[in-house]
C-alpha cells in the first residue's frame, strides 16, 4: 500500500507500508493498521518537519550516529554492506519480492559466538544459562545438541532470515550445519540483532547512539519498528533546550520517522496547501507564539510580485516605467505609491517591506506615510547587485482614511533624484502591533491576503499552540476599545494614557489609580435590544485587593466582582456570569455576560477594594491597569477587537478545504477524523455549504453528521474547553461515527454529494468559535475498530 500523507509544510511524501511477522498470527500492519490518511494536518502542536527514515539513505539535516567500530546491514540490492565507525546503517529487508527499504538501524551492543560465519562450519560453542538467540540465511538446517536440544533451525529462502530463541544449560553447545547456511549468528539475547561478521573468535558490534543536533527546543516524535517484538511504535522526546537530543528509542530497531513539533520558539506554523483561506477577507488579532496579542501574519498590498499591475499605479503614479519585476525611474521627479485604505485609521502600526537589487540605478526611496498629514516614513537605500529585503515601519496619525506605499524618487521626499532602474520583488504591507521587522513574505494576487490564526495559549511560557482559531464574525461595539483612560464618562480617577505594555506588547495600557471612593468606568454602546457579552484586560498594580465590580448593561447596580490580583470571581448574581481568563504578565482577560437582553447597552464597572463592595482605595498609588474593552452581541465573548473612532467588525474565520482534502470528500468512500477544542455547546465542525445537511456539527456538546434526511449520532459528550476527537467514516452501505473513542454508531444513512467543504462550520452560518486542532481525511471507510481508535486524542492518524 502507498500512503499519501501531507502535513503543514504543504509537502506531500511518500511512505511504503512495513510489513512485520507475528508468529502464530501472520502478517502484521504498522502505524494504526494500515490505515495511513489521504491528508493531515496538525494545527495545535505545529508540526516543523516530518522525515521518512525508511525510504531514504541520507541522514536528516543534524542527524549523527555515533558508534566505535564496524557494523554491518543490506543494502536494496541484498549485499552485505559494512558500515564504519559513527556511519549511518539505512537497512533493506527482503520482503518476498525485492529488497525494501525498513529504516535507519540503531541497536545496543551484542556478539556474535558463531566462529568463522563467513564460512560456517558445525562447532562446539560454551554458553551459559540464559537465552540465547540463533539465526542464518538460506534453505539449510542447524541442528542443536549438548547444551540444548531445542529446534532444529530450518531455513525458508536464500534470502530469509529464520530465528529460534531458546535458554541452554550450561556447557558446551554443538551446532551442526547442513545444507546452505549463510550469515549464521549466535548471541546472548531474547531476539536476533543485526549480523556481525565473526572471524577465528567471538566478535562484538558495539552500542550506537543516534543524535539529531538542531533539534533544541522541540518535542521530537520517533516512529520505529522494534527488533525484540517486531511491533511498530512511536515515542515523544520531551523538549530540551540544549543539543543535541538522544534518540532512544529503539535501542534495537529501526527508526522508520522522525516529527519535530515546534514551541514557541520555532517560529509560526504554515499552511498546507489544501486549505484555503482566502475566503477571510479582513484582519483579525490572535496571541502568536511570543504570547502577545498581535494582527495575524497578513499582506495588504496586492500583486505583490508584479509592480507592473494596475494596482501599483492607482494610487499616486509618475515618471516611471514598470516590468513586472523593475521600475525604471525616467524622471527625477518620479513616484511610485499605491494605496490601502480598508479599516485605517490613527495609532495603527504598518511595516512595507519589498525585495530590491541595483539595476542601473543603484539607490531607492522606499516611502510608507498616511492620508492624516503626518510626515510618514522614508528612507533612501543604497542596492547591491544581491536581492535584499528592505521595510519601513510607520503609525498612522490624524484622521486617516488610507496609507500609501512604495517608491518615491523626489529629493523632498527624501530622494536623491538619480534616474534609472531598479529590480523589485515580494512586495509587502502588514499591519502589527509590536514587531518592528517583517514577518515572512506572503504572496497576493488580486486581493490582500490574511492568514489563518494558529492561535498559542499566552498564559504559560514558552506560549504553547491551541490549533486553529476559528470564528463567527463579531462586531466590537465601543469605541475607543483601547484608551481607556479617555472615557470621557469616567469619574472618580487619576488616569494615565500609555502607562504600561499591554497584552499586544505595546505600551498602551491605561493606568487608572482612584482618586475618590466611588471610582468608575463607563462608555455607552448603540445598538439593537440583544444579550451582549462584555470584556477588558486588567492587571492590578500590585495591590492583592484589586477588584473590578461590573454593573447591568441596561438597569445599573453592580451585579459581578472579580479579583484582577487573582483572577478569582467574587459574588456574581443571578443571571449574570463572569470569568477571569489569565494571558501573561499578570494580566488576565475578564468577561462579564448578562442573560437579559438590552438595547444601546453601557459598559460600565467600579474599582473597588474587596468582593460586594462598591468603593476603592484612595491612597495615590493603588489601582489598575485596563486596556482592550469590548462589549459585543452574543452569549459570549470572542476575540479582541480593536477600535478607536468608531465601532469595528471582525469578519467570520473562512477555511474552505480544497484539492485531495476535498476529492477526499467527494469520493464513494471515506473517513474523516478532527481533533478540536471549543467551549462551545453547539459549533459547527465541517460543513458541505448546503445550508440543509452538514458533514459534522454538535447541539448539546455532541458530534453529528445530517445528510438533508437522516443523522446519525454516536453516544457521549465531549467536555467544554478540552481537546476532543470525533470520527465519521462513510460508504454505499451507511455511515459509522465515534465520540472521543466512544462506542461507534452506524446507520444505513449516505453521506451526502458535496461541492465544497468548510473547516470549523455546519449549515452554513453555524461557527466553531474553538480551535480545530488536527483533521486526517480517509480516502477509504475505516473499519468500526480503527475509527473508534483514531477517534481518541492522542492516537497516532
């Protein structure tokens, strides 16, 4: 069987299925039964690389054996080939027809007691009392006398290996040899290892340590198939902040694969190439893999690799003559800057970046500013023959509508007036909140392009993956969401504006210290009579006694209170709910629901000095830290979302699967398998956009599939806010489902026909609101057996 298997770096590898002799049941399948997925991806703990160890002869990148002395092993050819000291052993195996790659072969020391075994002859051997493991190659026969009487040992093929384990007395073992008898080895031991030529006495292989040097910091998964008991395994590596890592499993056997699982410090996770994201068509913010809050990895210009499109001449265009890779500036007075004006507006970040090379013009004037009459940023570079990456940084001010981008050959404007070309490339605009370089380059065509949001849990350090952020849009409804300290409603404080970093790594947070007993936050929302859920990012300065007391939306008198020293909730009435949420540096998100409907509701809460209290300590110093209010229609809060003038909307998360993900979908037969996470009683998982049937959905923390007619739905609940797997496997003959490895449920039920395919929705409307952690997609029906297994966290795809 051939696997195709596809993973986050959009790279497809081919991997052929190991075979295994289990004595007494026949042949065996590795790796969850066969069953290798069409596509998979894993979004929650990134996966940095995979390598197939058992198909290559070539070490991974940082990979080293270390080893005193020779070892031996076959090559595809079946020729005994000697490996010598510290060198890699990438073993075959006859498989009846050919000689298949097995993996890189790792084993611990043994001695081989047959003497001159590259000429074998019947001789005496003295052993001991404990098990010892005979093995050869051929059609031959070893019979055993003396010491043992086990066996005899008969040979199946010229290219088999035939073993017999078996524990003498001890004395002297007399091993007499008929027949064709190749390769024979005698070694202490419950299993045979690798042959080890003997000579005129006992010849030892020595122990091999296997090392991967540029794996710091990540939690490596080794697949290997065991030399002692033939069975396929997998074992984790914890992290280690030093190199290199000990790969210790095996200690005989072959290591088949390798998977490296990236932290915080290795950087974002990429996409595969099978998802399509393109359908989100605006910004939205998520916690990156530092912890902070900050704008997904996104590109705002458009035909980034053609500066001879439209685009880059609609804003403000002269003097100059484009290629589609060039600018040839033909006037000192040239120009060249395209705009962007969706959403911008004052105190906003950006960074343009562009690729560029000397020409016959061996200067540029890259130039980003705003419509709000501020200078902007500029700066005149000086090009080599080499491509080089250059970028400005710029905040908006003003009142802006638009920011403009790009080239600017004018003295005044920071030019230096010189005529002739230059070579560009990878032209970029992000928006972002702390970063001050540009993160890696995405490519845009007629639209600007914004990432999925592989979200990290910023609580803990390093930051760990929570998977894929998937959401309904959003509206935040206040406005100034992150100057606080402006509220002109306030009363009862001493405020200060930019006092602290913020959760987004900027120093933006308002610090607001009371300067009377009854010290107050207020800003009023509009909008319609619906049930509105309120949040805020507080930290205390210090004080163990620091509380916010949140008020009624509508009729006013403090109905919840949480301590921000703690994150622990105080009182909370009747029909209110809140919850402390921490997100680093001892800041914690607070969210505060109401179940009563209200219309242009207010967000509003007191300072106050302990539980159920409504006044604050006045002493000059003690006091909080806000930033990132937001007050939103829904029972619950989303992410954040940043506003200033005017209320903000946050498009809905649009993950469309394409390519073999949705072929996959679309064939007679199949398997899905999704690991998620979502506090969410009712999400949408994956849907077919029929609006009448979906793939995968849940209505009461359960996991269904509804083909327009029938559903089918196994038993069990998963738990709100921690990782869960569901399964669905469909052919002609119905359909099988299974619940965090619970009970399979089938019907007769056909899986519907299928156009297109979303990640992290039902019924069209119906969102995830949670983080899609991992999904695998079967181009066949899984047994009930293997889909109730594959449906548990943590079992292998």
């Amino acid at each position: 069987m051939i696997l195709l298997r596809s993973f986050l770096s959009g790279h497809i590898r081919i991997k052929r299925t190991l075979e295994y002799y289990d004595a007494g049941i026949g042949p065996r399948v590795p790796f969850g039964g066969g069953f290798g997925p069409t596509v998979s991806a894993i979004f929650a703990t990134a996966l940095g690389d995979y390598t197939t160890l058992s198909t290559v002869s070539s070490m991974p990148t940082g990979g080293s054996i270390t080893r005193a002395g020779n070892a031996y092993y076959f090559d595809n050819t079946g020729t005994l080939q000697t490996a010598g000291a510290n060198t890699a052993r990438f073993d075959c195996v006859w498989n009846g027809s050919t000689w298949a790659p097995r993996g890189l072969l790792v084993e611990g020391a043994r001695t081989n007691l047959f003497l001159n075994s590259a000429s074998p002859a019947t001789q005496s051997i003295t052993v001991t009392a404990q098990a010892y493991t005979l093995s050869f190659y051929g059609t031959g026969t070893i019979t055993l006398s003396g010491a043992s009487t086990a066996g005899p040992l008969v040979g199946t093929g010229a290219n088999n290996r035939v073993t017999l384990t078996f524990t003498p007395s001890a004395a002297s073992l007399t091993l007499t040899l008929s027949g064709t008898v190749t390769y024979p080895q005698l070694e202490a031991g419950a299993f045979a290892s690798s042959y080890i030529i003997c000579g005129g006495t006992a010849t030892a292989r020595n122990a091999e340590t296997f090392t991967l040097a540029n794996y710091q910091n990540r939690l490596v998964e080794s697949f290997y198939i065991d030399e002692a008991t033939g069975g396929s395994w997998s074992a984790n590596i914890a992290p280690s902040a030093t190199s290199p890592l000990t790969i210790s499993t095996p200690s005989f056997g072959w290591v088949t694969a390798l998977r490296a699982y990236t932290n915080a410090y290795a950087g974002d996770i990429s996409t595969p190439s099978w998802i399509d994201n393109s359908g989100t068509t605006g910004n939205r913010m998520y916690y990156d893999s530092t912890g902070a809050l900050t704008w997904v990895p996104n590109n705002l210009a458009q035909q980034s690799a053609d500066v001879s499109a439209a685009f880059w001449a609609s804003g403000f265009d002269s003097g100059n003559t484009p290629t589609a890779t060039s600018i040839n500036f033909t006037s000192a007075s040239g120009y060249k800057l395209a705009p962007f004006s969706s959403g911008v507006a004052v105190g906003q970040t950006y960074i343009f970046s562009v690729v560029m090379s000397s020409g016959t013009k061996s200067t540029a004037n890259i130039r980003l500013y705003d419509s709000g009459g501020g200078a902007g940023a500029n700066t005149n570079f000086t090009l080599t023959s080499t491509p080089t990456r250059y970028s400005i940084i710029w905040t908006t001010t003003g009142s802006p509508t638009a920011i403009y981008f790009g080239w600017d050959n004018r003295v005044a404007a920071g030019g230096d007036g010189t005529t002739g070309t230059i070579n560009v490339s990878q032209m970029q605009v992000e928006r972002v909140t702390y970063q001050t370089s540009p993160r890696a380059y995405i490519p845009t065509t007629s639209a600007a392009v914004y990432q999925p949001r592989y979200d990290y849990d910023p609580s803990v350090t390093p930051a760990t993956p929570r998977g894929m952020l998937i959401e309904e849009q959003r509206v935040n409804l206040l406005t100034l969401s992150q100057a606080i300290s402006t509220w002109g409603s306030n009363s009862g404080f001493t405020a200060t504006a930019n006092a602290v970093i913020a959760p987004d790594g900027m120093q933006t947070a308002s610090l607001m210290v009371p300067s009377a007993i009854n010290a107050y936050i207020i800003r009023q929302a509009t909008n319609a009579s619906a049930v509105h859920t309120a949040t805020i990012y507080a930290k205390s300065t210090g004080s163990t006694n620091a509380w916010l007391g949140f008020l009624d939306f509508a009729a006013g008198g403090i109905k919840a209170w949480v301590n921000i020293y703690t994150g622990t909730a105080g009182t909370v009435t009747a029909g209110y709910s809140l919850s402390a949420t921490p997100v680093g540096n001892g800041w914690y998100r607070v969210e505060f629901r109401q179940a009563a409907a209200a219309a242009n509701p207010f967000f509003n809460a007191y300072v106050t000095n302990s539980d159920a209290s409504a006044t604050a300590v006045v002493n000059g110093t003690s006091g909080v830290y806000l930033w990132g209010a937001q007050l939103e229609a829904g029972s619950f809060a989303t992410s954040y979302i940043p506003t200033t003038t005017g209320s903000v909307t946050r498009v809905a998360d649009v993950v469309k699967l394409t390519g073999s993900a949705l072929t996959t979908l679309q064939g007679s037969a199949g398997s899905v398998i999704l690991q998620f996470n979502t506090a969410r009683t009712a999400p949408g998982f994956i849907d077919d956009s029929t609006g009448v049937s979906s793939i995968a959905y849940a209505n009461a923390s359960d996991w269904k599939t509804f083909n327009g007619t029938t559903g089918l739905t196994p038993t069990g609940t998963y738990t709100l806010g921690a990782n869960s797997r569901g399964g669905l496997a469909f052919s002609a003959a119905g359909r099988s489902s299974s619940l965090n490895g619970g009970a399979v449920s089938s019907n007769s039920g056909t899986f519907q026909a299928i156009s297109t395919a979303t990640l992290g929705r039902a019924f069209g409307s119906i969102y995830l609101n949670g983080y899609a952690q991992s999904l695998a997609l079967y181009n066949q029906r899984l047994p009930d057996a293997i889909l109730k297994q594959k449906s548990t966290v943590g079992s292998p795809y």
